[in-house]
C-alpha cells in the first residue's frame, strides 16, 4: 500500500502542471498563491510546469519535432500549390497553341480582296494576305514559347 501511494505521488509530481494563481489587491501590492485571494482586484491563473529535468527535455524536443513537422507540411503544400499552379498554366498555354495553330491552318486560304488579278488573268495574294500570315505565325511562335517556360516553370518547382 506504501508503494502505491509513493507511486500515486511520483505521478503526479511529473506530470502535467500546476496553477498558482497571481492576485493584485486593492492596494496594488501582488501575492501568488495556490487559490485566488479574497477581495483581489484582478486574478490571473498562471501554469507551472511540474515536470522534471529530462522529462522537460523531452517536451523540448517533441514541440521542436512538431514545429519541424508543421513547417514540413507547410513547405509541402506549398510546393503542391505551386506544381498546380504551373501544371495549370501548361494546360492553358497547351490551348493557346492549340488555338493559333488552328487560326494558321484555318487563315491558310485568302479572305476576300486578298488576291488581285494579274496582265496574264490570274491572280497573286497581296501583300494583306502576308501580313495575315506573318501575325497567324508569330500567335504560334509566341505559343509554343509560352508553353516552353510553362514546362521550364514545372520543371523548376519539382
């Protein structure tokens, strides 16, 4: 029974806290106690850690290990964050040159008053009809060039 009771108290000596409490009297002056004092203007609990020397050590270490942990997860969402982010905009850019490829086959036939009629009857494209060819190639170009710094932008998040 001894035992127990000596057990009892080295558990309860190491683990959790205890509270005292800090009161300012009517005068200002200020006592800290296990219990509020009567009559006290303001009272506030303050925690006291009860735990010994390595077992102090041990919460040191486990808050130090979960703070490395939540920084961990942070960086990982972030670096999530930031792979959709570029795998979003190689979709986008993937469209866009999709797109301007798709204008350039579909610009590949003259418009009306594109072509002008030669001496010999036929025809030759004017200089509108290049032009348009000219601004139909650069979308593609300029395209293509935005999808390689997409993959370039992935590439540098993985």
């Amino acid at each position: 029974m001894k035992t127990l009771a000596v057990a009892l108290a080295l558990v309860s000596a190491t683990a959790g806290a205890e509270t005292v409490y800090r009161s300012v009297g009517p005068d200002g002056s200020i006592t800290y106690a296990d219990a509020p004092t009567p009559n006290a203007v303001s009272v506030e609990a303050v925690p006291i850690e009860t735990l010994p020397p390595d077992d102090r050590e041990l919460v040191k270490s486990r808050r130090a290990a979960a703070r490395a942990a939540a920084e961990a997860q942070r960086a990982i969402a972030d670096r999530q964050q930031r792979l959709q982010a570029a795998t979003d905009e190689i979709a986008a850019a993937e469209k866009a040159l999709h797109d301007a490829q798709q204008a350039q086959r579909d610009g590949a036939e003259p418009l009306p008053g594109e072509r002008e009629g030669t001496v010999g009857g036929f025809s030759r494209f004017r200089e509108e009809y290049f032009e348009r060819q000219r601004r139909l190639r650069q979308a593609v170009v300029e395209a293509e060039a935005r999808l390689q710094r997409a993959y370039e932008a992935r590439d540098a998040v993985r």
